[in-house]
C-alpha cells in the first residue's frame, strides 16, 4: 500500500511548527461533525492532534465521514493556530489543516471507548490489551518501564556486572511455592520446572567466578493470585562474591536512586534505615512497615506500667505471658461512631473488644479511664508522651496477635484520617529475621527465606541443638528491602560451605538422600571451591507500579495474567490435540 507516511509523530508539533506542511499517522480517537466543520483528534503514542476538515473540502468530506473511531488513517496539511486553545495538551495551541486523507486501515467498532478514563471492566480490558494499550495512561506506563530496564542495565554495567541469562527450562527444586511443570517428550515421565527465581543458577554462576551477576528475568510461581501478584513477574536478580550485608545494600540504594532520578526526577535519601525483624514487629507490628504514617504511631509495650493491674484483661495477659500494648493517636477527635468502627476491625483479628482511653487537658475519659490507678496514669503520660489531645488504643492478649493487630489499626487509622501523604517514599531494610519457621501442619522446620540463606554467625553452633525454641531462635542473614508497606526485594548472604548446607537441608526434613536428590548439583558445586556470596532481587514490577503512582502491578505489565491466572487475550491455558498429550504419554483423568 502506498500512503504518504508521518514527518512527526501526533505529539510533535507546536507554535513553532505554523505553517509547516506535515503528515501525522495515527488512529482515529474522536470525530465531531460541526455541520460541515470536521475536527477529529489523531492519536499515537506521543499524543493527540487535532485535524480540522473545513466545509469546501467535499472530497475530504467523504472519506472523514466514512471514518470511525480506532481507523487508522494519514493526513496531510498545514499546521496552523488553533481559534480555541486546549491547554491540557502539549499540541493544543495548533491543528493541522487537512488537505489529503487516507483510510490505512478500518476497525470494527471497539468493545470500548479508548480513554484515559477507561469505562471497561478488567476483563475486558485483558481480552483487548491491544486497545487498552493504546491509552495514553497505559503507553505511558511501558514507557517508564522501559526507562527502568534502561537504568538498570547502564547502572550494572557501570558498577562491573555480567548480565547472565539463565535457563527457563530447569529441575523442580523446593524453594517455597508451588512450580509450573512442563513435561518432557524425550524423557517420558519426567518434568522440567520453571524457575521460581534464578537462586540456584546464581549461586552456581558466584562458584563459576563470575563474582557479579545481574539479570532482569522472569520468575514463576503457582500460586493463587492477590492484586499485588503474577504468576509470572520480573525481578532485577543479582549476586555478588566476597561480600556482606552493607555491600548488597549500598548497590541496592545506588540501583533504587538511579532508577528514582531517571524515572520521575527524584532524589531519593540514601542509605535507607535499618530496623531488624523484631524491632519491625515491635514498634510496627509487621515486617512491611509503613513509614510514611504521620504523627509517628508506634506500638508501645505496657506490661510494666500494668504489674499492679486489677482490670482483669490486663491480669490475664500478664499471667498467660501475653502482652498489653497500645498506641496513641495524637490532635484528632476520634468519633464514637470511628471507635466503634475500630473495634469491629479488632474483633475480626479475635478480640473481644478494643480498650480505649482519652486524654485531654490532663484529664482521663472513656471506658479504660476508669480502670486506672493514678500511679498507671503518671507511666501512660510517660510512656506515649501525652501532652495534647490523645486517644490511646491498647490490646492485650497473644504478643504477636497484639502486635500484629495494633499494626493492622496503625494502618486503618491513617487510612481513616489520611495520614499517609501518598507522594512519599520511604524506603527502609528490614534485617535479622528467623532463619526458620515451624510449619505446624507439617511438622517441621521451612526456610523463612529460602533454604540457601546463612545463619548469622553467632547463631551458627544452634544449627546442631535439638531444642525447638533455640532452633526458632536462629537469625539469618537476611534483609528484605521494604517501600511504603510493600515488600520490594528480598535477599540474603547465602550459605557456601557444603556442610552448613547439609545441615540445613536435614533441619526441613530432608534426608541426605533426598538432599542429594533434589539439590545434589548445587551440593557438589560446593564441594569445588564456593566463595562467600550474597544477594537479592528487587521485584521490577512493583517497582514501577510506584514510579506510575499505579497500585496493581498489573498496569504496569503489557500482557498480565487475570486473578483466575488466565490469559483472557489469547486464552490460555488451553486444551492440546490428543498427538500432543500422546506425545508427552501424558493421560487427562479429569477435565476439572
Ligand atoms: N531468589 C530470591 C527470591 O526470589 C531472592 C534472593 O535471595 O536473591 O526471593
């Protein structure tokens, strides 16, 4: 076909350009017909322009009249000023005056209008990704994506890294969630798994010699789905030799500041704070804090100020080791109809009730006040700092279900009061977790990490102790990077000596057989000469889902999966001809 191909895009032109003559090639977004007077908005994705078809154009007339929205069209004519300016555009100050049209190609009529404020339901927006894409908003997305890979290739080639490709095919290997398989023709019986995340393939690259490693790879997990997940996503993976905790994070700060500043402008604050696990729990009751919270809400921790208490929740949790704990919302009037909302919240967590009391011109009010002794009056002034208007919230019960609770109402608070200031950054590392945990309804130890994570060395000699409580005890050598209440990458400085490794293996359960089994490769790797290595993976999506100011990692992904882990466009999964699946000596038993 030939047709007169665009001298810009429909986001160049400008005052500058008047009186140009210019080809712009586009689709149709908008046609409005001025009894005579055609104007029609064209479309790319560099932006709009619009096109003017005045009335003594008859020829012109007939082809714009034929057009309809999504048709992809060419035109010439002469750029010229615009009698009414539309200043929500960078082109609004001009259009272009047609003097050629030429239909490239039609459209059917689309399933939904293509705008920014997209009326569609997500369904259909995945069936029609190819027209959910064409909106700006969407277009704008891939394109700070891609700045993003940008960044993070130059950065890594700055800093000395190879970017390794690791393979897609490879063994299933426990590593915490459930594999995608794919059988193998060749060798009836047998699958290959797709890799959760390139652990074991760094690790082995780091014994290999190749002391830094980077790759931006996919990643592929069974799992049942949650907005802030894919089934398959994109991490920025990296491992380093010879060295520690600082190490990864001063590269992991560098890498966020650059992709920060490249993408949106912004200057972000290195180094990030470090708070270890038990301190996140403590004062934040989670190990995703957030933050940005105003007003400084923290947890505080009262079981001194209550030894004396009466109050017979309050001796309870003393007596059953548990925990009474609070925390203060200072200069807001908290209404009776909030608390009561509150509550409901709390009681979901199962607790009986929310204990509250208020503080206003040194006076005590409300239902706990008059439980409390004037010496517990004087510590609670003490301990939250109440010296304005407060109201105090505290639990009391289960330590970890307190903490974890009063996280949840910190949170529901400054959502309720909008003490977040949602353009905020805070980054910070989250260090020391357990290195495991106890599955109780299997019975044993699992990684709280993965399984290739060290314990910290003064916790070392408890890997041979047989005490439970010791075991739990053990922290590792584990950092997760954490923004605004969302966990960003997760890493570690990883076991490279053979027998820690063993040892490790048999606290999940798993036999010297099954060791050799399933990890055998990555076992004798460490026999050859592993050098102390470390490292994490920031999860690329997430990241720039906050750089779009988007929530749902999906946007910002051009073919995602839906929460039914379907590919609603070209819909799979999907069935496979009989030759395929005898091909594989694969049997369906059951179609559901
Ligand atoms: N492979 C780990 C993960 O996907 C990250 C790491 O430890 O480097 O969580």
């Amino acid at each position: 076909m030939n047709y007169n191909k665009r001298t810009h895009t429909c986001g160049d032109l400008r005052l500058s350009n008047l009186n140009n003559e210019v080809t712009l090639n586009g689709w149709v977004a908008k046609k409005r017909d001025l009894g005579g007077l055609i104007f029609i908005d064209l479309r790319d994705r560099y932006g709009v322009t619009q096109l003017k078809i005045t009335p003594d154009k008859k020829q012109l007339h007939d082809i714009a009249s034929k057009l309809g929205l999504e048709f992809v069209i060419s035109s010439k004519g002469m750029v010229i000023k615009r009698e009414s300016i539309n200043p929500n555009i960078p082109t609004g100050e001009i259009e272009i005056d047609v003097n050629e049209l030429q239909i490239l190609n039609e459209s059917l009529p689309t399933p939904f209008i293509v705008e920014d404020d997209v009326k569609a339901s997500e369904e259909l927006r995945f069936q029609y990704r190819y027209l959910d894409l064409r909106r700006q908003k969407m277009a704008q997305n891939l394109i700070t994506r891609n700045k993003v890979f940008q960044t993070v290739h130059k950065f890594f080639e700055k800093e000395g890294f190879i970017e390794i490709e690791t393979p897609i095919l490879m063994k299933s290997t426990p590593e915490g969630a459930r594999d995608y398989l794919v059988p193998s023709r060749i060798h009836k019986g047998k699958f290959f798994a797709l890799p959760q995340s390139p652990q074991t393939y760094k690790q082995i690259l780091m014994v290999a010699g190749m002391d830094k490693y980077v790759q931006i790879c996919k990643c592929f997990r069974d799992e049942d789905l949650r907005a802030d997940r894919q089934p398959e996503f994109t991490q920025i993976d990296l491992e380093m030799s010879f060295v520690d905790q600082d190490d990864v994070f001063k590269v992991t700060e560098n890498l966020m500041y650059n992709i920060w500043k490249d993408a949106s402008g912004i200057e972000i604050q290195t180094p990030f704070p470090k708070y270890t696990y038990d301190d996140c729990i403590k004062y934040f009751g989670t190990d995703k804090p957030d933050l940005r919270v105003k007003g400084e809400i923290k947890l505080h921790h009262l079981n001194k100020i209550f030894t004396n208490s009466e109050f017979a929740p309050f001796k309870d949790a003393l007596t059953n080791n548990g925990s009474i704990s609070g925390i203060s919302v200072k200069d807001i009037q908290i209404s009776r109809k909030v608390i009561d909302e509150l509550t409901e919240f709390v009681k979901k967590s199962g607790f009986g009730g929310l204990g509250y009391f208020k503080f206003s011109n040194n006076e005590f009010s409300g239902p706990l006040a008059k439980f409390l002794s004037d010496t517990e009056k004087e510590s609670l002034i003490g301990e939250f700092e109440l010296n304005s208007d407060s109201t105090v919230f505290i639990l009391s019960g289960d330590y970890k279900k307190v903490c974890e609770t009063l996280g949840s109402l910190r949170l529901k608070i400054a959502e309720t009061f909008q003490l977040i200031n949602e353009s905020d950054d805070k980054f910070l590392w989250v260090t020391d977790f357990p290195l495991f945990a106890f599955d109780e309804e299997e019975g044993r130890y699992v990684g709280e990490h993965h399984v290739f994570t060290s314990p910290k060395p003064e916790f070392e000699h408890l890997l041979d102790s047989d005490k439970k409580e010791e075991i739990l005890s053990i922290r590792a050598n584990c950092y997760d990077l954490v923004l605004n209440g969302q966990e960003l990458a997760s890493g570690s400085i990883r076991i490279h000596n053979y027998e820690m490794q063993k040892k490790v293996f048999n606290l999940i359960g798993l036999s010297d057989e099954e060791a050799r089994q399933k990890f055998g490769f990555i076992l004798d790797a460490f026999r050859y000469g592993a050098p102390p290595h470390g490292g994490i993976a920031p999860g690329l999506d997430r990241i720039v889902a906050r750089l779009c100011g988007v929530k749902d990692i999906r946007e910002v992904i051009a073919f995602p999966k839906s929460t039914s882990t379907a590919s609603l466009m070209d819909e799979s999964p999907s069935i496979v001809s009989d030759k395929q699946l005898k091909e594989l000596s694969i049997k369906i038993t059951s179609e559901k």
